[in-house]
C-alpha cells in the first residue's frame, strides 16, 4: 500500500504517458514516436509485464495533442508451481495537455485484447489456470517528462491503467479453491523516443 501511495504521489507531482512539444515554424505538427513499458501490476497473481508501443501525434499550436496508440505486451501468471504466459494488444485515443515546466498530463481511453493459454499443474495437483481469449475497455491517466535535441526527444512517464479482462481468469489452487482474476490495474512506467516532422 506504501508502495501504491508513493507512485500515486509521482504521478501526480511529476510526469507521465508520452512525448510533447509547443509547435514551432520549424516542424510540422505531426510526431512519430516508438516506445517500451515497464507493467507493474496491482494482484499478485500478475507477473510484472513488459511491452512496446507506437504513437502518432497531431500538435496543436497551443501545446496541447491528439494521438493514437497501439501497444504489444506480455506478462505471467502463477498460482502455486502453476504459470502461463499471456500477451495482450491495446489499441487507444488519447489527449494531452501540456503544463508547466514541459510537463504533461494526458488521458487514453480504447480497448484491449487478452490471451491467455490454458495451463495444468505439473506436479499432479489441481493448479490451474484457465484459457482467455478476450477483449475489454481501458482507460489510462498519466504525465510525463521530456527532453529535446532538434526535432527528436526522449520522453519518461509514468501512468495507472484500469483494464477489466472481457472474461474472467479462473485459478484453481493445490486445495481445488477456485478464484477469479477480473483485472488487470497497472502502473506503467515507460520510456519512448518521439520525432517531429
């Protein structure tokens, strides 16, 4: 729960979700930028994930952005000796707003498809994991940092992402005790490189 409070505290004191520029005669408004994400997720039963993404952003002359993402993830799930690798796709809209000191907070909202292969304990016992192949809405508030040479930056952030699975994950520990994983929460720290055109 510290843990939690801190990084809510980051967020909202500092920075995150991706890259950000005031439009300038030089370029024109439309950035390209290509990302990694760190996933730290809020259940246990969730490994830590990591992914890559893809954004393309159209500038306003006020500082402020539209954008379009579209992300690749993976993490793991275990219950007992029991694991499954599951991959994850989320396609999104957001806006940023930029603020003081080259900061920004922006908001994405879009969906996201889930799979996750079935899997059996090894050892004899009733672990389980069951299959999920679905899709669900998600909605991600964040900031970030940047850092500028000419038309590319480098850009750090940090986010918490709501994401419900389409269908729930059922783990089944060594006792035959059923438990559904409905979510996927996370807070995201991600790092991307972004140019202007």
């Amino acid at each position: 729960m510290g843990r939690l409070f801190l990084m809510v505290n980051l967020l909202i004191a500092s920075n995150m979700a991706f890259c950000q520029e005031r439009p300038t005669q030089q370029y024109a408004n439309l950035g390209v930028g290509f990302g990694a994400v760190y996933q730290h997720h809020q259940l246990k039963d969730i490994g830590d994930g990591v992914g890559d993404y893809f954004q393309i952003q159209f500038l306003n002359e006020d500082g402020s952005s539209f954008f379009l993402h579209n992300e690749q993830s993976g993490f793991d799930l275990t219950i007992g000796d029991t694991h499954s690798h599951g991959t994850q796709n989320v396609s999104a809209i957001g806006a940023a707003y930029l603020g003081a000191y080259d900061s920004v907070l922006s908001l994405m909202v879009g969906g996201a498809t889930s799979y996750v292969p079935a899997s059996i304990g090894v050892t004899g016992g009733n672990e389980s994991i069951s299959y999920n192949h679905s899709s669900s809405p998600m909605v991600e508030l964040g900031g970030k940092w940047s850092t500028a040479a000419g038309p590319t930056r480098m850009c750090f952030g940090l986010s918490y992402r709501l994401l419900r699975f389409g269908q729930p994950i059922t783990l089944t520990d060594a006792e035959g005790t059923a438990a559904l994983l409905q979510n996927k929460n996370s807070m995201n720290f991600n790092i991307a490189v972004m140019k202007l055109f």
